[in-house]
C-alpha cells in the first residue's frame, strides 16, 4: 500500500482526447487522478 510521499508506480494511460501519458511524465509535479466506470459491463 503507498502512503502519502510514496513515489507513484508508473503506468500509462489515456486521456479524453485519445492522448497517451505516462505518470512518469509528471515527475516532481503534483496530480490529482480521478478514475470512473459505467455500470454495464461496456458493452
């Protein structure tokens, strides 16, 4: 479990224009994160 000052794990992601980043890219900046989900199985 991380705790607060931890570094983050890297991984990528997509943004809501369909751009990839990296947690890597925000090395030293703070970020916030907020993930969703649909009910429904995405179909």
């Amino acid at each position: 479990m991380l705790q607060e000052g931890d570094t983050a794990p890297d991984f990528s992601a997509v943004d809501h224009n369909g751009n990839e980043f990296r947690m890597s890219d925000f090395k030293g900046k703070k970020v916030w994160l907020w993930f969703f989900s649909s009910p429904g199985g995405g179909n």
